[in-house]
C-alpha cells in the first residue's frame, strides 16, 4: 500500500508518466528503479506480473496547456 501511495504522489509531481499493460499509469522514473533491481514486478494496484523489458508500455503524454486547447478550437471555427 505504501509503495501504491508513493508511486501515486510522484506521478503527480512528474512530467513522464508511464501506461503499464495492465493500463495503470505511474511515475516513469519510479517504474525504472522498480525494474533496475528487479527483472519482474506486480503492478501496486491489481498486481499484474511485469516483466523485463516492458514491451507493451505508452509513455502518457504531457495534457496541453489551456491556450493550446483554445488555439486549436479557435482554428477549427473558422473553417
């Protein structure tokens, strides 16, 4: 539970999240210290098995910022 809660705290405060196969989203610099020690890990929330290398991960993309958002919809207004 605690290493759930960590893993939590600092995927708020990263900017690299990382999507694991199972689809739960984590802190990518936590995972990569999970897995430098270790060639497996279960997932801290349903405990899915991941192994080494993790070929079926998404790094989760940075949302866009407000203005980007407005940009966008401003552009498909005009045509």
């Amino acid at each position: 539970m605690l290493e759930l809660l960590l893993w939590y705290i600092a995927s708020l405060n990263e900017a690299a999240e990382i999507l694991l196969p199972c689809l739960h989203s984590f802190c990518m610099v936590c995972v990569a210290q999970e897995m430098e020690f270790r060639p497996q890990f279960n997932c801290p929330i349903c405990k899915a098995r991941i192994e080494r290398p993790i070929e079926e991960s998404w790094e989760v993309p940075d949302p866009p910022n407000p203005e980007e958002v407005v940009a966008y919809l401003s552009k498909l207004g005009r045509k």
